[in-house]
C-alpha cells in the first residue's frame, strides 16, 4: 500500500510536470529581427586589386614584382614616397617613359585605392 501510494504520488508528480510542459507554450518571442540589409561591399582592398589587374598587372607584373615593361610596385619598394607622391605619378604618368596619366581613365577615388594598395598591401 506504502508503495503503490508512492507509485500514484509520482505518476501525478509526473503528470503535472508533463502537463505544465506541454501546455500553453508561448511562442517564441519575435525578437528584434536582425537587419538584412546589404552590408556595403568590403570597399577599396578588393577593388584596388581588380583595378590593379585590368590596368596596371601588364607592366607592373601580376605580383606587382615588376616586368620588362614597368618597376615593381610593392609597400617596400614604395617605402620612400609619400602617398601623395604616388598618387600624382598615377594621375600624372612619366612623360617619355610608357608611365601614362591615369587621371581621365581612372576616377579620384579608384586612384586613392590604388595609392593604398601598393603602397600598403604586401602582394
Ligand atoms: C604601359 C606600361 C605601364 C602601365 C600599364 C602602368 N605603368 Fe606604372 N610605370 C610604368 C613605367 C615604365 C614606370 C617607370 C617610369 C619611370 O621610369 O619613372 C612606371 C612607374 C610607376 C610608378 C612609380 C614607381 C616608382 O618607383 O617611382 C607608379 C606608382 C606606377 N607606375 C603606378 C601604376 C599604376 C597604379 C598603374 C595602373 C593604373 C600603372 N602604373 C600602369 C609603366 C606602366
């Protein structure tokens, strides 16, 4: 009697338990829905590169290690010239060597990228 009494205690011990968990579950709350939008793309680094390889990779190498046509372009090899340096020999060119002017091909902004990766990103 003791044990099955026991027994009854903790099938309804059992029952409410399962009840409560099974009954009148809120829905989840809609939290705060976490913005889609489009995160701008990871601006200059990949574009500079691309720009790199469409006008620059012919003369200045795929690695920017330089060919016949033009010198490497790396941040040691820039080492000594100021940004604004560089960026006035992409916008300028040098006149009598195959280094042209940029400034009407590429935009201001696709110059600065350019500046900052060979003068700061190791190829
Ligand atoms: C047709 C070949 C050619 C192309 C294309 C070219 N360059 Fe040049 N570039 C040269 C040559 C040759 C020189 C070396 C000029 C000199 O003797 O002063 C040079 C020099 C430079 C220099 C100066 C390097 C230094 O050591 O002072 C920079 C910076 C440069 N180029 C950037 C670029 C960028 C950026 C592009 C692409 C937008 C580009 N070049 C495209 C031929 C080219």
């Amino acid at each position: 009697m003791r044990i099955s009494g026991l027994a009854f205690l903790l099938i309804i011990a059992v029952l409410i338990v399962t009840s409560c968990a099974s009954g009148a579950k809120p829905a989840p709350a809609p939290g705060p829905v976490p913005a889609t939008s489009p995160s701008p793309p990871p601006a200059t680094a990949t574009d500079a590169s691309k720009l790199y390889a469409v006008n620059c990779a012919a003369c200045h190498g795929p690695a920017r290690k330089g060919t016949q046509m033009g010198p490497a372009l790396t941040p040691e090899r820039l080492a000594s010239q100021t940004e604004a340096k560089i960026k006035e020999t992409i916008e300028k060119g040098r006149p009598g060597t195959a280094m042209t002017s940029w400034k009407g091909t590429l935009s201001d902004q696709e110059i600065d990228a350019l500046v900052r990766f060979i003068k700061s990103t190791a190829p």
